[in-house]
C-alpha cells in the first residue's frame, strides 16, 4: 500500500468509526463492527490505531483541529466580539449533524476512556476550544461589549445553549438561519424586553 492509499483508509476509518460512535456510543461500538462497516480486515485497523481509545481520540483530536483553525480565521477576520460569536455559533450549528455529534460524544464518552487519556483530552479540548471561546468573550468584556461576566460561566453557558443541536433528534444537513439567528440572540441579548 503506497502512502496516498494508508493516508485515505486512515480518512476512510476515522469517518466511518465517526459516524459509527455517534449512533452507538464508544461502549456499544467494536473494533470488528468498524473492519466490518468499511469492508477491510480488522488488522488494517490496528495497523493506524492501536485500540479503539485511539481511535475515538483521533476523531475528537480532528474535530478540534477542525473547530480551532475556524475560530483562528473568525479572530483574525473579525473586529467585533459580538461578530465573533455570532460567526462561531453560525460555524458550529450549521455543520451537518454527524460534526455537530462530535461535541456531545467528547462530553459523554469521556468517562469510558483511561484515566490519561481523559487527561490529555482535556487540556487538547480546553486550548483549542474553550479557551479561544473563552478569549473572544474576555475580549468583548475588556472592549466593553459585552457585560463583565466570569468569561468561564459565559462560555459554558453559550454551549449549554447549543449542546441540545449536538443530537440525533436534530439531524439534518445544518440547522435553518432563523434558529440560528435565534439562538445568537437569545444568547447576546437575553429574552428580557
């Protein structure tokens, strides 16, 4: 196998498993069900990942690649916090469903990984999402945008938000711009008149 034909079933592998955890959880999913699902033997699995924990954590690991480069191109094309998170919330809710699934299982399958693992997840999770959520809203604090709130509880509170989106009942292709915009504005105004 030539490396561009290793580098695609890795691809092929991380997408399927993806799909795969988010309708049947890290505990109900084996390692044969994923060889099974992609028609190749489970040695070819092993081959990219050394159990199944790898596995799970390389397809939370890309999805914060992912959910990182975005907010670094949000920061960097937009002046306004206000802007900023309405552009993140807009990023986030309009991923098909199977991305969105990825944030919720990080949240509930944490507790079936090693001790370790949740560890250096953790701190992945933290510097390439909470933190850069986080910054934005200090930002909008320190510029006067924003109210002075715990930027900690503001973040946290913006994801409580979203995190019922992150779910199978809600699956679809992305979600309809007046949901989003709702939500944007239930989160940057407040329901109060």
């Amino acid at each position: 196998m030539n490396t561009s034909e290793t580098r695609d079933l890795r691809e092929s592998i991380l997408a399927t498993a993806k799909i795969l955890f988010s309708q049947q959880g890290y505990h109900g999913l084996a390692m044969r069900e994923i060889s099974e699902a992609l028609g190749v033997a489970k040695s070819a699995l092993y081959y990219h990942f050394k159990d199944k924990e790898q596995l799970f954590l390389a397809i939370l690991e890309t999805y914060l690649d992912e959910m990182e480069g975005a907010l670094d191109r949000i920061q960097a094309e937009t002046p306004s916090a206000d802007q900023r998170i309405r552009l993140l919330v807009e990023y986030i809710l309009k991923q098909p469903s199977d991305q969105r699934a990825i944030i919720r299982l990080a949240s509930q399958e944490m507790a079936q990984l090693s001790a370790a693992a949740r560890q250096s997840f953790q701190l992945v999770y933290r510097r390439k999402f909470i933190d850069k959520i986080k910054a934005i809203l200090q930002a909008g604090m320190g510029s006067g945008e924003f109210k002075p709130l715990d930027p900690e509880i503001a973040t946290w509170s913006l994801l409580g938000m979203m995190f019922p989106y992150f779910y199978p009942s809600h699956a679809g292709e992305a979600l309809a711009d007046e949901t989003i915009r709702q939500i944007q504005a239930v989160y940057l105004n407040g329901i109060v008149r």
